[in-house]
C-alpha cells in the first residue's frame, strides 16, 4: 500500500508520514524539494501520480503565521496557491491516472465556519465565504473536489489548531509560557478555541485511509469545544507555569496585521459529529490529557 503525501516535510506532514510508514505503509512524499523518496510538484504535473499509488493526501500550505512574513498580496498568494494549487494539481492527476487511488484526503480548516458565539458547527454546516480565509477554505475544498465519474473515495479534513510539541502553536508559546510570560490572546480569551492533537489529526488521516466507509467532510477537531481562556489555564498549569500575561487584541494585529490576527483573535465552537460517528477513536479527546502530553518538563515516555 503506497500513499502519496503533499506537504510530507512539514509538521503535520512529517507526523502522519511517520504514522503511515509505523502502520506498513510506503510514503513518497511530494516536496518542492526533490530528495530520496520524495517527487516535486513539477514530477506531478509533468508525470502524474506513480500507478502503484492507493491513496493520495495533501497536507501542504505556507505557513500563514509566520511572524517573518509581512502580510501582503504576494504573501497572500503564495498561502492561497500553496494549499489551492497543490491540491488541484493531485485532484488533475487522479482524474488523469489510468490506475486511480481508492482514496484522495485532503486538509482544510475551521476558518470555512463563520465564528459566531453561540452556534456550534458540524460538518454538515457552511458559512459562505466572508473574508480572506473563509474564502481561502471553500475555494481549497472546491480544488479538491473529483467529477463525479471518478471512483475514488473522498475525505476532507476540516482541522482546528494542531496542537503538538515539535511545531505549530505551541512550538510558538512554549518559551514564553515556560518564562512565565505567557497568558490568554486577548484579555478575556473567549473567544472559542477548536484544537486537535497532532497525533489525532494524523490519526484521522490514517483511519480515512483504511476504512473503506469514511467519506466526505470530517471536522478535524478535538470533542471538547473550549475557550482560550481555558486552553490556557490547562497548558499553564501542566507547565507548572502562571498564565497572568494576556497578549491584547492590539499587539497581534499589530504583529500579524489585522486580516491574518483574526485566525488567533477569534474562534468557531466546532462539532466532530461525523468523526465521531466514522469510528474515529481519539488518542486526546480533552485538553488536559493533550497539554499532559504537551507541556512536561521531561520528554514522555511514549
Ligand atoms: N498547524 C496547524 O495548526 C494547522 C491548522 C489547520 C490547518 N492546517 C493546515 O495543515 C497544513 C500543514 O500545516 P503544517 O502546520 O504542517 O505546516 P508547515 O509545517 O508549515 O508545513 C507546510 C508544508 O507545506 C509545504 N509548503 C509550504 N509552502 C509551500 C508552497 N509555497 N508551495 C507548496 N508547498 C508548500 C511544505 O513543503 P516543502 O517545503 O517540502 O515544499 C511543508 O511540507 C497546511 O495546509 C495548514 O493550512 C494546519
């Protein structure tokens, strides 16, 4: 069983490709970068996707926090192109194979759902397209839908902020938490915080790989629905930290801009009803069991 996997390099890609290859998969990764076991984009597009290929995912995308970053058109396009692009160029190659995949899953984000307060979203909710990202996420699964006449089952995977040692946000607050300067974003923190565990994001990924009867729109977020302000308290405290710093709405627009800051400034309540339903077991369904796994001062034995 072959898996081709874009953004294979990443911190998100570099865990399910570990998870695939644990689990007796073989992986070749998709890069801008050739490299052993690995193709380019430009292999893809002149080649086509290897015919021994049974599932193809995509995880790629330019990092959008990137602090170093200035929050411009070219930046923009380059987060739009890097996720749209990538995908559609495998969603082309599969409706081009002569042998095609069983399955084609893909990564999108919570940001498709519109934060508002009160609601909860499921995967069989949309918002319609109302700001950068939003638009961003409809038009990344719209890229990977196949036509119709192509059999090959598909998954999308809505995912939350990916919550692990080695990258993304934590990676980020780690240093200021363990100095004891860390604290809630904004100074009430409560706006909703949809999170996962980057080893049940990757989890989900090998489960809609496996099993046949997984399809369609899957809310890669954690069953406990909680507010910044409760992620932090449960990071500080497994720290052994205090979080009495809160990081006001100002400083992040100021450091992000304010377009990009609003992917930290506010949040959607997100319902994984149809993981859930899939079978999909969680390794950290809450988030004292996650920030347990993502916050002790020596490295965990498992
Ligand atoms: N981390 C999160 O909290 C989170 C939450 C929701 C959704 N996601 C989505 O999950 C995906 C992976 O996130 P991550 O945290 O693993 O990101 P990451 O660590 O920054 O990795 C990004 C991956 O995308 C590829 N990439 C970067 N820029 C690219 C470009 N301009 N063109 C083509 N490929 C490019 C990189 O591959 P090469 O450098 O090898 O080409 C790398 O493998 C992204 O699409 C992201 O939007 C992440």
């Amino acid at each position: 069983m072959k898996v081709l996997l874009g953004g294979g390099t990443g911190f998100v890609g570099k865990h399910l490709r570990k998870l695939l290859v644990d689990n007796g998969y073989k992986v070749t990764v998709v890069s801008r970068q050739p490299g052993p076991d690995r193709l380019t984009w430009k292999d893809i597009s002149r080649d086509g996707i290897p015919e021994d290929v049974t599932a193809v995912v995509n995880v790629a995308g330019e990092n959008i926090l990137n602090p170093l970053k200035r929050w411009n058109e070219s930046f923009k396009q380059a987060v739009r192109s890097s996720r749209i692009d990538t995908t559609k160029l495998l969603a082309d190659a599969i409706v081009n194979a002569t042998n095609k995949p069983n399955v084609f899953a893909t990564i999108s984000g919570v940001a498709i759902y519109m934060p508002i307060h009160k609601y909860g979203y499921r995967e069989v909710d949309t918002s319609p397209p109302y700001d950068f990202l939003s638009d961003l996420t409809h038009d990344w699964e719209i890229a990977a839908k196949l036509p119709e006449s192509v059999k090959t089952r598909q998954v999308v995977v809505r995912s939350g902020v990916v919550l692990g040692r080695d990258g993304g946000m934590i990676r980020q607050i780690y240093y200021p938490f363990f100095f004891n300067v860390g604290g809630t974003i904004t100074l009430s923190g409560a706006q909703w915080f949809p999170w996962i565990h980057v080893d049940d994001i990757t989890g989900i990924f090998l489960h809609a790989i496996k099993n046949d009867n997984v399809t369609g729109v899957l809310n890669g977020v954690a069953p406990d629905a909680i507010t910044n302000y409760e992620f932090t308290k449960a990071f500080a405290k497994e720290m052994w930290r205090l979080s009495h710093l809160p990081i006001p709405g100002f400083v992040m627009k100021g450091l992000y801009g304010s377009e990009r800051a609003k992917i930290i400034l506010q949040g959607q309540r997100v319902i994984p009803e149809r993981t859930v339903k899939s079978g999909y077991e969680y390794k950290y369904p809450d988030i004292i069991s996650a920030c347990q796994n993502l916050a002790p001062f020596f490295e965990p034995k498992s």
